[in-house]
C-alpha cells in the first residue's frame, strides 16, 4: 500500500517540483528619474528584498499567478501595485515613487 502511494508521487517518492515565477525590476525617484537604493519590496506581504544601490531588485520563487506588491522606501510615500507572474518569464516592474 505505501508502494502504491509513493508510485504516485513521481520520482523517487517525491511529489513533482512547482515551477516558480520571477519578479525583477527597478525603483527610481519619479521627479529626477534617479534610482533608489535600499528601498524594501514585497509580494504579497511575503516575499521580500532589498534594491540595491542601482535600484534594480530580484524576487524568485514567487508563485506564478497575480500579486499585489508595495514598495516602501525612506523620504518616499508607499508605491503600490499588482502584476501577474508567470514561468515562461520574469515580469518585469519599474516602479517611479514619488515623495
């Protein structure tokens, strides 16, 4: 009986492996189109990263299918907004805040 079981998870007895999502972009200030460093980004309240200095930033792992994200970065007022992630790509945001 727990052949049977295991038979049905895939190979070696594990279930088979979720393709993940890709959400990458950059965080600019949105007078002087300059970047912003060490602003925080989250998916879903859940993933999290830091842009670097450069403003560009990289989640992996993200569940493909819609995500609400915001982006909180000092000196700024909150940015907002959703996307859809999908395997066959990395969505790609660019995201301007304003003060």
């Amino acid at each position: 009986m727990i052949a049977a079981l295991l038979a049905g998870c895939g190979d070696y007895g594990l279930p088979p492996q979720q393709s993940y999502a890709t959400v990458e972009g950059t965080v600019t200030d949105a007078q002087t189109n300059q970047p912003i460093g060490g602003a925080t980004v989250s998916i879903d309240y859940v993933l999290t990263t830091t842009t670097a200095a450069d403003g560009t930033f990289k989640l992996t792992n993200v569940p493909p299918g819609p995500f609400d994200y915001t982006v909180d970065a000092s000196g700024y007022a909150r940015a907002a907004g959703s996307g859809v992630a999908t395997t066959t790509g990395a969505q790609t945001l660019d995201i301007r805040m304003g003060k």
